[in-house]
C-alpha cells in the first residue's frame, strides 16, 4: 500500500475535514488525477523529437504516453488538424500518489532557486498547474544523455469545488507554496 494514500486516509482526511468543516467524510475533496504533458514544438519537422518526448514521459511516469494532436489549424506555424504535437500520460491510483510524492519530496526541491509554488496557478474549481522548462529535474532523467531541454507541465486535478479547498488539499498533502 502507498505511504501517501495511507497517510491521506489516517491522518490527513480527518484534518481537512475539521478544517473545512466537512461532516461526511466522502465530501473531502481527494486527488482525483495527474496529467504529466510535454508539448513538442518542433515535432512536425523531425519525429525523432516525439519519440524523444514518449521516452522523457514514460522514464518520468512509469506509464507509456499517448500522442497529442492538434485541434485547430494554425497556418502561421505551419499547422494542420491532426498533426502529431505533443504527448501525454494521465496518473491514477497508486501510480498517482507515488508520482505525486515524488514531486514534493525530489523534483520541487531540485529546482534552482526555489521558494515555494505559485498561489495563483489554481483554476477556480480547485485543479492546479505547474511546469517546468526542463524536464531535467526529474531523477530518472540524465542531463547528459538530453539533447534537446523540453518543458513539462503537470496538471494535479482534485475532486475540490474551488480553490479554498484545494488549496488546503494540496497543503496537507504537502505541497510547498509561497508564503
């Protein structure tokens, strides 16, 4: 069983739910998903990028990701719907609290010059964003063998209704924001 999910269920729920003032013990927002995504520029001149991309997300992950492809046309970039894009893997379960422990414990704490996570990255109905411009901060990840730096975005989605109590989700669980 998973350190974090245990301690959610023993010690953190309890917390939330006095501080919120929740008295059903199922109304307690929870994380729901992570979205780890890597949008890939110049993957429409050289698909090698993509595979490069598959490879830095699934060493990351754990889990193989799903390509991206775009939506709309854009002809001042050159381009069409459909085209290959970027890549993405979504976190659940087990592999979820794991890549979430991981990222408080080792990533946040290797950025350069770190001072806390943003407090305005929420997006109204509790879900937080962040990125990195490098996806060299992850331990899996070799600077040496990267031969291009590509930026990762995480997106941790909870089951919160606004941004008080994800907010207050995310700091039991013990994410580092700025003060």
């Amino acid at each position: 069983m998973n350190n974090l999910k245990n301690d959610f269920y023993t010690t953190i729920l309890p917390k939330i739910q006095k501080e919120l003032g929740i008295t059903n013990r199922m109304a307690v927002p929870r994380l729901s998903k992570i979205v780890v995504s890597m949008g890939l520029s110049d993957a429409l001149s050289d698909k090698k990028n993509l595979e490069r991309g598959q490879k830095v997300l699934s060493q990351v992950t754990g889990q193989k990701p799903r390509i991206t492809k775009a939506k709309k046309a854009i002809a001042a970039f050159k381009l069409r719907i459909g085209d290959e894009i970027g890549v993405m893997v979504t976190l659940r379960g087990k592999r979820m609290y794991h890549f979430f422990e991981k990222l408080v414990a080792i990533v946040l704490p290797r950025v350069r010059d770190f001072h806390g996570v943003s407090l305005t990255s929420f997006d109204g109905k509790g879900n937080y964003s962040l990125g990195f411009a490098e996806s060299t901060v992850f331990p899996e990840i070799d600077p040496g063998k990267v031969e291009k730096a590509q930026g990762v975005e995480i997106t941790i989605v909870t089951t919160a209704k606004d941004n008080k109590n994800g907010m207050a989700l995310l700091k039991a669980f013990g994410m580092p924001f700025k003060k």
